[in-house]
C-alpha cells in the first residue's frame, strides 16, 4: 500500500503558527512604514528591543481575550474581523498609556493613527491568508474510523465541532455480529476488507480506534490494524483523540479500566503549585473584595430599583472531599424562588428578575464568593460548586461525577469558560468532562489561560 503524504497542522501547531505569524506581519509592517516614511514613533533598535516585547505581550493578550486564537473563529473572516478591530484597539490604546515601558507620544500625533493601521492591515492580510489557504481543504486532516456502531456518532458529533480542519471521512464497524446500521450526513461506511483500498484513495491520514470493548474487534480488523501500525501508519484510540480534540474527558466511553483515563495531574501534589495557587487565591480575593466595596453603592441602587429584597443571596453547595459550605451571592432571583424545592436553573429562567439577568450576564454577582475564596472555601480556579440535592441525583447517572470533588470548587473553571450554564443532565455531563480535564492538566499555564478566557466571558456578556 502507497500514501502520499498530505501536509496538515494540528490544532496547537495552528495556535503557535497564528501568534508568531500575527507579530512577524506585525512587525514587518511596522518596519515597512518606519524605512520608507518618516514614521519615528516606533522604530527598532539595539536601544528599545524592549518595546517590542511589550507589544507581543498586548498582542498576545488581548489577542486571546478577543478570541483571536480561537480556532472555531479564525476560520470564518465575519468574526475574525471584528476580533482584529477589537485587538488592536485595545492593544494600541494600552499600549499608548503604558508610556513607562513603551515610546512616547510623537509630537507628530497622525503618526498614532499609521501605527494603528498598520497593525489591523497586517493583521487582516496574515488572517486572509490563513482563512484562504491554511484552512482550506488541502490541509485537512483526514481519518477514518474503526469501531462499534454505538459509538460513531456521539464521537463524530465531538470531532465535527471541535476543529474544522479535522474530517471523518467514513467508518468501519469492526463489530463481527452487529446488523445494526447508522447513518450520518457526510459519513459513509465501509467495509472491512475495504481498510487498504480507502486509505489509499482517500489519502487518509490516521486511523481512530473508537470500541468500548476491544474483545468485539474481529480477528481479520485486529490483524489489519496491526500490519498498518507496523508500517508506521498513526492509529489512535478514540478517548485520547477526543480529549485532545475538545480538551475534555470522555466520561461516558470510559469502562472499567477507568484507572487508564484519570492519571490526574501532578500539580494536585505539587506543594510548591499549591502554595502559589493559595497565595494568588488569597490575592486576587483581597482585590476582588475591595472592587465589591467599590461597586457596591451602585449594585445597592440597582437592587433597590430593579431587585427588590434582600442583597445576599446564601446556599449550601458541596465542596472539596465532598464537605458543604454556604456559598455567597448577589441575589438575582425573586424572593422564594424555590419555594417547591430545588429546580434546574434554564435560559431566560423567569424566576431571574431583571437586574438579575445583568448581573449574571456581567458576573458580578460572583464577587461576593471572593468571601468564600479568601476563608478557604474555595478557590479562583476550580469546578464551580454545585447543590447537595443536584450532586446526589447528578452521582446517580452520571459515571465519576463526584471526582470533581478531589479539588477546591473555584469561582470560574474551564467548564465555565467554554460552555454555557447547565439545565439539565446532559449539560451537567459537558461540564463534567470538562473539570476532569482541568483536573487532569492543571497547571500555571492553564490556570492563565482560564482567567483570560473569564475575561472574555465577562467582556462579551456571556455569563448567565
């Protein structure tokens, strides 16, 4: 069997190849205007190599805070576009202000206006240029998978919305008496003697191995399997594929090996992660609290208006090894809201009053809880605490829910960040999949990561 090899990136390779490609036509074009035009206000030197670390440092920041790295996004030029206007503006107006560390002001101010042109023009030609040729289908990534039906389309599902460079192109039962059939728009079955004859055709570049039970493979797929991996053709089991993929863990296909898919990061035990996670805990607390006191007159004023009752709100949630505590909030429902017991909180739930509804969609109905991080209830970062009723019932259907109680519940979290609030069992599966993953990867990196992308939430109004 002969394959020609197709180039493609994997999702970290393009968010790599997208920020160094940001600053590289960035400053390119900075040095453009600076040789041909009498542009003086940012040159580069021997002198000021640090102006330039400070403005990849803007870039890169508020670049991720505008979801200018997200993949989903980048792809389609409608939002990237805004996303550059908003990056640059804002990267340029700090960059304008912080005079300490960058150039300042020229006395010749047009020359603000050309710097600022120059970086959303760069911008734009690199991301056309990506959005033309880097995401187009010379460069997908193409697979096809071998497993049981009753795993196909859940998994298809996962990988369709997770990167869009990343297509199925077919599957193959590897069940031996399954009669059952599925099908998928786009998603076409093969068969199993048709293994070689479809890489080959298809140009396909690895293969996924998606079977709960590995005793369901047929001899003939297994025997397959094992003459292509010798060759050194890329066969990948399905979990760690998805969890790549969707930065998530799979609950729902993980079986009794179970031991295999929790290796939980050792950061969990890191004592030197752990003093530095509670001394930034107790920091951004102390800083949270006193912009609570700052702000408090005007939510005072619009829980008068539109809010009526009391300004707290206080409930029992279930935290680390499973200990309660009294969660702190701004109030943002009517009074007696669960006056007939405990019910899932929906979107547009009319329980929600309307001063509420913007305080839940701002978060600053959250800030009470920097209370709860400061006396240890909780942390800054971490699986948002949930209602003792709703983890009893959530532990009944869902495998390893109660895992997420191996760490402080936290303020915000990679669950919050990436979906929106969960109303039902399903939803409460998304998020689990998604704290296991924090769990299992925590790190300095990817606590950052978490608290820009709260930015974002919070500067796009997504909360709820």
């Amino acid at each position: 069997m002969t394959k020609k090899k197709d180039i493609h990136f994997n999702i970290s390779e393009r968010k790599i190849l997208l920020r160094v490609f940001d600053l590289v036509f960035i400053f390119a074009a900075l040095y453009g205007i600076g040789h041909f035009f009498e542009f003086d206000y940012f040159y580069i030197t021997s002198k000021n190599w640090s102006w330039n670390l400070i403005l990849a440092l803007y870039i890169s920041v508020f670049g991720t805070v505008f979801e200018l790295y997200d993949l989903q996004k980048a792809s389609k030029s409608e939002s990237v576009l805004a996303n550059i206007v908003l990056t640059s503006s804002v990267t340029v107006l700090f960059y304008l202000f912080t005079p300490y560390f960058t150039p300042f002001l020229p006395e010749n101010r047009i020359q603000v206006f050309y710097f600022y042109l120059a970086i959303n023009v760069a911008l734009i030609i690199w991301r056309l240029a990506y959005i033309n040729f880097i995401t187009s289908p010379r460069f997908y990534k193409k697979a096809l998978i071998v497993g049981e039906i009753s795993n196909i389309r859940p998994i298809m599902d996962a990988f369709r919305g997770a990167d869009p460079n990343y297509k199925v192109l077919g599957f193959i039962n590897c069940e031996e008496k399954s009669t059952e059939t599925i099908n998928i728009k786009g998603i076409k079955e093969y068969q199993p003697n048709q293994l070689y004859e479809i890489i080959a055709k298809e140009n396909i570049s690895e293969i996924v191995v998606a079977s709960y039970n590995s005793e369901t493979i047929t001899p003939e797929i297994y025997h397959d399997l094992i003459t292509l991996l010798e060759r050194g053709f890329p066969i990948k089991e399905y979990t760690q594929v998805y969890e790549d993929m969707t930065y998530r863990v799979p609950v729902q296909f993980v079986g009794k090996d179970f031991y295999k898919y929790f290796p939980f990061s050792r950061s969990n035990q890191n004592k030197l992660y752990q003093f530095f996670h509670r001394f930034f805990d107790m920091f951004f607390s102390i800083i949270g609290i006193v912009l609570g006191v700052v702000i408090l007159p005007l939510i005072l004023l619009g829980n008068l208006i539109a809010n009526r009752g009391s300004l707290f709100y206080l409930q029992e949630r279930v935290g680390k090894n499973g200990n309660t505590f009294e969660i702190i909030k701004f109030r943002t429902m009517i009074k007696d809201a669960e006056k007939n017991g405990a019910v899932w909180a929906t979107k547009n739930d009319a329980r929600v009053t309307l001063f509420g509804k913007f305080l839940r969609r701002s978060r600053l109905d959250e800030i009470p809880q920097f209370i709860n991080i400061l006396r240890g209830d909780m942390s800054l970062i971490g699986p948002r605490p949930e209602r003792p009723y709703f983890v009893q019932e959530l532990s009944q259907v869902i495998p390893f829910y109660e895992t997420r109680h191996i760490v402080k519940p936290g303020l915000t979290g990679w669950a919050q960040v990436k979906v929106r609030y969960g109303s039902s069992v399903d939803d409460s599966l998304l998020k689990l999949q998604y704290d296991l993953y924090y769990i299992k990867h925590r790190s300095f990196f990817l606590d950052a990561n978490i608290i820009v992308k709260t930015l974002s939430t919070m500067i796009f109004f997504r909360g709820q």
